[in-house]
C-alpha cells in the first residue's frame, strides 16, 4: 500500500498510541494512514465519535463492519485500509484544489469487486464469453481467487463476460430444426464429459465424452426440455435450425444455458446425433435446408 499524501496532523494526541495498533512494520504504515484520515475527516479523539464519522464518510454500515471487530479501534484500523480507494479520491480532490489537478483516473479494486461478484452468485460460478461457442474462454470458477484468471481468459474471447451461478446437474441439448413445416424439436441429446468438464478437447476429440441420444431424462423432463428449446427458437426469431443447450439439476429442474444458431456439425456434434435419431439423414437435411435458403435468396 502506498503512503498517503497529506498535511502532518495537529499534535501527537491525534494519534492512537502504538499499543492498539499491531505489533511490527504494520505499525507505522497503520498510523501514517490513520494520521492521514483524521486530517481528511477534521476530527480530533478515538472514540466512537471518531469511528462512526469515518465509516460515515465511507459510506459503509458501522454496525455491518463492528460486529466483526472485538474493539473500535481495529475496526477503525481495518476499515482505514480497506476504504483507502476513497480516501484517496479525497486526497485527490484536496490536491486538485490546493496543489495541482491529477488526471481523471478510475481506481477499480479488484478484491471489492471480486466479493460482490460471489455475495451475489456464490460458488462455485461459471464465466463464458456472451458471443462464442465451443467452450472457447469459458470454465468454471469453484474458489473466489480463480474468477480474475477466468475473466481474463473470458475477455480474449469477447468483450462481454457471463458470470453465472454453476449448477450441478445432467447436461443436455435439444437441437430444433425447420425443414419447411415449422420448427421441430429433435430428442434431447446428453452428454457426460470426462473429469476435464466440456472444454474444447472434449468437444472435438472422439472417445473422450459420452453422449446418449436420447437423453436419461424423465418423460415429463424430457418433453419440458423439448418445449423449451421450441420457445427459444420462435420468440428469438430464428430459422432453419439451432441447438439449445440446458442444465436438469437434481429436483429435475431444466435451466436454459444458451442457444447456438450456428451449431457444430462434426463427427462429435449433437446435433447430426439427434438427426439421426429423430430419422432424418443428416446429407439429405442439408441438402432440403440449402434449398429452402435458395428459394428465399438468403
């Protein structure tokens, strides 16, 4: 942490005696910051007037940081280091006015954003690009202090990063397609990864997933999966075909993932799996949808 700026304090009764600080090099560094806050907030004392003023211009619960704290004084200490993002503005602000203007900058704390992400979502997550496909910079997140090399593998991949709740279950996907006569929806297709997860490898390396076409699902689950993937293709307004990818957790509960309006048509894709269970040859579909593309120009 670096030392912050800032006029000497008025006398030495404005500081806390070292005793209630911790033992060690923290010690100094704890009081040139609290020396430096009691200037910023003008007040003089430890008490609990002090405190409660400086989590006040924190803009953070006194009781929700207190009841963590056995005393006042390491609740003040803690809370000096961990609002320092503020404090410096404030520092900024004094310097802009009696010193000269810093350059409009953005302080992002890393650790303040990570907590909210997981007081939110808790764990474990799962972070994947918005726009993409093939597992490309999404995995799962299982500790707190995985999401920031997770979000940057996340954004090599596009600009908008998912973080969503990981839910355990039995994956599957319904492929829908329209060969004239409306949208169709072909038997779930479900897939088991080896202990890597569905990543890249998995997806396009043969033997290494197993998928059973249909899926193991219930017959009322499985009709729910089939209902949903049809009402994702309509209300998105999409044609010819897609793949609608669910999560069935363990009350048997389905959870649209995405939809994937270009999906892979390899010797490891669903979607020619599910064809060719529904009956359909997978050459003479593709020959029927280039046709209709055709006679619509597009």
């Amino acid at each position: 942490m670096r030392s912050l700026p800032g006029r000497q304090s008025r006398s030495s009764s404005d500081i806390p005696p070292a005793s209630v600080t911790r033992a060690g090099a923290h010690a100094d560094q704890r009081r040139r910051i609290l020396r430096a806050i009691a200037e910023l907030t003008g007040v003089r004392g430890y008490g609990d007037v002090t405190v409660e003023l400086i989590v006040k211009r924190a803009h953070v619960s006194f009781k929700t940081l207190y009841k963590h704290y056995a005393g006042k004084e390491e609740c003040l200490l803690d809370l000096c280091e961990s609002a320092f993002d503020g404090t410096e503005r404030t520092i900024r602000e004094r310097l802009a006015a009696e010193a000269a203007p810093w350059p409009d900058q953005v302080a992002l704390v890393l650790r303040t954003l990570i907590d909210l992400i997981v007081a939110r979502l808790g764990l474990p997550l799962y972070v994947k690009p918005s726009r993409g496909g093939s597992a490309l910079g999404a995995g799962p997140v299982h500790e707190a202090a995985e999401l920031p090399a997770a979000l940057l593998s996340c954004f090599a991949y596009g600009d908008i990063a998912l973080i969503e709740r990981f839910i355990a279950g039995t994956e599957v996907t319904v492929g829908v397609i329209d060969l004239g006569a409306g949208p169709q929806a072909l038997p779930a297709v479900e897939i088991v990864p080896g202990d890597g997860g569905y990543d890249y490898t998995a997806r396009y390396t043969a033997g290494k997933t197993e998928f059973y076409v249909p899926a193991r699902l219930p017959g009322e689950v499985a009709a729910q999966v089939a209902r949903i993937a049809g009402a994702v293709h309509s209300v998105l307004g999409l044609r010819d075909l897609s793949r609608t990818d669910l999560i069935v957790d363990e009350t048997g509960t389905p959870y649209f993932l995405e939809v994937n309006v270009s999906p892979g048509m390899t010797e490891t894709s669903t979607l020619p799996m599910a064809l060719e269970a529904s009956g359909h040859s997978f050459g003479s579909t593709c020959v029927r949808l280039l046709q209709l593309a055709a006679a619509r120009g597009a």
